[in-house]
C-alpha cells in the first residue's frame, strides 16, 4: 500500500495546475485572439478549433488505452506520458500564440490548424495519465476525495491564473489599446509567462510521485493481450458500466455550461456588461476563487452523505445561480452600472462549480473499482480517458456553436458599438444554454446508485 501523506497529496495535485492554465487560454482566449485581434471569421475559427477539440476527445480513450497496457519498467504505466506529453505543450504553446495579424491568411489559418493539433495531442498525452493515477493512488473513500479535490483546486487555480491573473497582466488599457484584450503582444508575453508555469507544474508532479512507481506496478491485475479488437471491447464495457455512463453523461452536461462559458463569456463580459479588464478579472476570478474556497465544504459534505446526493445539490446550486444570470442580461444596464449585483451569481455559481469540478472525478475512480471486481482488469486510463472525451466533445460542440452564433447575432469586431440585438442574444445565449445544461445533467447523475456501503464491500473483495 503506498503511503500517502499530504506532501505526496498535494504534489500530484499541483501537476494539474499547469494544465488549467493551459486549457483555459485556449479556451478563454483563442476565439476572441483568432476573431477580435486577428480579424478572422468565426465560424472559420469555430470549425478550426471544434475540430480540433474533436480530434483531442478521440485520442483521449486511446490514450488510456495506450497507459493503461504500458509496461515500462522505469516509468510504469504514467510517468513516461506526463515527460513526453508535458514536453509538447511546452514547445506548443509557445508556437500558438505567435502568430502576427501581418502574415498572409492562409499562412494563419494553416498554422493555427497545426499548432492547435499538436498542443491538443500533448494535453492528451499528458491529462490522459495524470488523471488515472489520481484513482491509483488510493482506495481510501476519505482520502481518494481529497486527492481529487486537492487536484481540481490546483486546476481552478491554474483557471484563475489564465483568465484574471493574465488579463491583468498583459491585457492593461493602453492609449493604442483602450480595450486591452485587442492588443496582440499580450497574447505573445502570457505565452512565455504560463509556459513556465506549465514547466514548473510537469516536474512537481513527477518529483512528488516517482517514488510510487514500483508500489503502482503491483496495482496491475490483468495480464492479456493488447489490440485494436481489446481496445473498443474495453470502451463498450466501459459504456455498458450503468454507473460509470451516469457519470460521463452528467460531467458532459454540465460541461457545456463551463464551455459556453469559456468560450463567450470574454464577449459577454467585455460587450454586454462593459466590463474592461480589471472587472473581468475580478468577476471571473471570484467565482473560480469561491470553487476552491469551497472544496472544504464538498469534503465536508462527501463525509455526510452519497456522492450522488452531493452532486445534485451543486447542480441545483448551478441552476439557481443560471436564472438569476438571465435576469441580469435583461437589466444588462443596469447590471453594467452596478456591477455588483453579480455577487450572488458569482457566490452560488462558484460554490457549485466546486462540487461539479471535484465529486465526478472521484465518482468514476469507484466506478473503476466496480469493474475491476467484475473483471479483473483495472483500466483508470480508459475510464478517465472516455471521461474526459466527453468533456472535450461539450467543448468541441460550444466552440463550434458560439463560432456560428457570433455570425448569426451579427458580431462585428469592425463596429465601434454592437447592436443591442448583438449583446442581449450574447448573454441569453450564455445564461439559458447553461440553465439547459445543468437540468440535464441531473437527471443524468439521478441514475447514479454506488454508495459508501457497496463501495465498502468491493474494497474488502479487491483486497
């Protein structure tokens, strides 16, 4: 049994510090980068970037697949991937944001295609991994929580750091740019400044865990043949797992919500509510600030009921918190004049972001163990792997949608004021789309059944 202590804890957790920041200037930034800056189309941009993001979902399974058969006997099953795909999104990042406006179109669109697949592939190689060796680490119901707690703390962090620390770093207002988020070096400083970032995340995480590698290796429980034919049997036995599908549909839904987010809400923040860069960062950053000061509230509440309990009181949190947005776009001036009248938003909405980000992930490292006493095989990597296919299909499907919706609302970057039309339809789009979200994915999540008591008797069966 490997001896976990909090250093350990928190050291692995800090491996997904850099990742979030990563994936959240992609996704917080690069459509308006590739749109407002650059002056590219957005349904251009959007079919670019969803099919980017398709690619990265698809490669995710396989990816599980690939670490959860590898026989290495230096790195295990996970350490080489985190060198190999940490590595490439180092060098990637750096590329992606360097593209000059003065370049010819094609040379932009062709070298943002590649840049994007290639920084895409190494997140993948990288998370896929990472993430199943959260649920290796321990069985402990108590401790198993908090791993996957402390790990999405670090990646709300790292959410933080890419969309408010950034933007007041590099985005100020200056008298070329009083709308600071146009001003293209900002994009080419953040590069260098979270590629470091991402560096230091990689090696804490690799330092703090290494040592795990030879008790890791006994965890193994399956000894067979790997293949093509193996590798889409393990999917349909992952699918077929009525628990596991609970979870991967609901973290699906409710994805959509973060991912309309992510992908409109520098649109909706900077056009419909006026917001310029230091009210973004304080009202993007105080909601993602309360999902992480809230972790101890979802420990808390794990320890007191089921998971699946728990779940569903973050998304009724989460629904509350959509409709009073709603009723913010309506009153969009009022609320631009006063901006605190999102403080309930950011208060409710944050809270139950907490629990959305963290409960999931521990819920499927059960489900994990479930199947492992059906079948003798432990496969972290393509349940995780699937899992988060399916969170990059909801990111796939909003970047594609907002792309085409920014054209059919009549955004033009070209304007020195959007149509009223423009910057209602932004927010409605934002607050109802994730209003829609958060009602599926309870319903989703109500077909989830394992408990603390049957997950108490598989540990006793496993061992």
């Amino acid at each position: 049994m490997i001896n976990l202590s909090n250093r350990h804890i928190y050291g692995y957790g800090f491996g997904n510090f850099g990742y979030g920041i990563i994936f959240q200037i992609i996704a917080t930034y690069f459509v308006f980068y590739a749109t407002a800056v650059l002056g590219l189309s957005g349904t251009v941009i959007g079919a670019m970037v969803g099919t980017g993001v398709i690619w990265d979902a698809l490669s995710d399974p396989i990816m599980g697949y690939i670490s959860d058969n590898t026989k290495n006997k230096k790195y295990g099953r996970r350490h080489l991937y985190l060198w190999i795909g940490g590595f490439s999104v180092l060098i990637t990042n750096l590329i992606l944001w360097n593209l000059h406006a003065s370049i010819p179109h094609w040379m932009q669109v062709g070298g943002m295609i590649i840049a994007l697949l290639l920084i895409k592939t190494g997140m993948t190689v990288y998370i896929t991994p990472y993430t199943a060796l959260g649920a290796e680490i321990t069985d402990d119901h108590i401790k198993r929580a908090k791993v996957q707690s402390v790990k999405m703390s670090f990646f709300l962090l790292g959410i933080f750091v890419a969309t408010a620390v950034n933007m007041l770093l590099f985005f100020k207002a200056t008298p070329e740019y009083p709308i600071g988020q146009l001003n293209p070096s900002g994009y080419r400083y953040m590069s260098v400044f979270t590629t470091a970032l991402m560096a230091v995340s990689m090696f804490v995480v690799l330092k703090s865990t290494s040592h795990m590698i030879p008790e890791l290796k006994k965890r193994i429980v399956h000894n067979h043949n790997s293949g093509l034919k193996d590798f889409f049997t393990s999917l349909a036995k992952a699918f077929a797992h009525g628990d596991f599908r609970a979870v991967v549909l609901g973290y699906l839904f409710t994805n959509l919500s973060s991912a309309l987010l992510s992908t409109i809400g520098l649109h909706v923040y900077t056009y419909t509510f006026k917001m310029g860069n230091m009210q973004i960062a304080l009202i993007a950053g105080s909601q993602l600030l309360m999902a992480v000061v809230s972790q101890p509230f979802w420990l808390w509440l794990n320890k007191s009921m089921d998971k699946a309990k728990a779940i569903r009181l973050g998304l009724m949190m989460s629904i509350i918190s959509s409709l009073y947005f709603i009723g913010c776009v309506f009153l969009r001036g009022l609320t631009a004049e006063n901006l605190w009248i999102l403080l309930p938003f950011i208060l409710l909405g944050g809270t139950g972001t907490g629990g959305l980000a963290m409960l999931p992930q521990a819920m499927v490292a059960d489900t994990v163990d479930a199947h492992a006493l059906v079948t003798g095989q432990r496969q972290e990597g393509v349940y995780y792997g699937t899992l988060t296919l399916t969170y990059k299909l909801s990111q796939s499907f909003a970047i594609l949608f907002i792309g085409i919706v920014l054209d059919w609302v009549g955004f033009d970057t070209a304007l020195a004021a959007q149509k009223a039309f423009t910057l209602t339809s932004l927010g409605l789009i934002l607050g109802i789309g994730s209003l829609f979200s958060f009602g599926a994915a309870y319903v989703s999540y109500s077909h989830y059944h394992l408990n603390r008591k049957a997950m108490d008797a598989i540990h006793k069966q496993l061992t």
